[in-house]
C-alpha cells in the first residue's frame, strides 16, 4: 500500500463513522454529511453494505423516516429476504449431498475427475 493513501474513500469512512461512532452527535453529523452528498440513485454496493450497518442505528440519528434511511431498511430488508429465499433453494441440495457423503457415495466432482482422466 502507498503510503499516505487512504484506505476507505471518503464518502464510506463518513458513513461508516455515522453507523458506529460511539458519539451520538459526530454520528448524526456524518450521517448528514453523507446524505447531502449521497446518490441515492446509484448508491455502490460498498456503500450499500456498510449501510447495513446503520439500519440499527437510524432510529437514533433520527433518520428511520428519512428518504435516505427509508432507502436503507428496505434495501437492508430485501437482501434478508434474498439471502432466506436463496438458502431455502439450496438446501434439498445440500441435503442430498450430505446424504451421500454419509452412505460414502463419492461427491459428483470426484465422479468427474476420475472420469476425466479415463
């Protein structure tokens, strides 16, 4: 690393110091910062996973009925929701191959490597 370079962008070390900063009002200082400057539109996904961390804390920075905090919980609300929706998909496969390992039935990356070299 260089030195004297920074190792968040700007705009995600103040929303990272808005969802923890022990200080309430340093907190709710840079959470107003980072929401006049914020493009709510195309918010990145490195942003979009600090934010995350702020959903807790909205309420208490006074921001839960904010257009910016409102973007937030749902966001933070949806990929909960994604993420449930994805294990629920995957897991008659994960219990499938669970049942094989048990019976010592080979995993299908084993089947194909050995086929492979055949």
């Amino acid at each position: 690393m260089t030195a004297g370079r920074a190792l968040l962008r700007d705009d995600l070390a103040t929303l990272l110091r808005a969802a923890l900063h022990p200080d309430p009002a340093t907190a709710r200082a840079a959470w107003e910062d980072w929401r006049r400057t914020a493009d709510l539109v195309e918010i990145d996904p490195a942003a979009l996973r600090i934010a995350g961390l702020l959903a807790d804390r909205l309420t208490r920075l006074g921001a839960r009925e904010d257009e910016a905090g409102r973007l937030i919980l749902w966001r933070v609300r949806f990929t909960w929701l994604r993420a449930v929706t994805r294990r629920k998909r995957v897991a008659p496969v994960l219990a499938a191959l669970d049942e094989r390992v048990r019976r010592g039935i080979p995993r299908p990356s084993r089947v194909l490597q050995r086929g492979a070299r055949e």
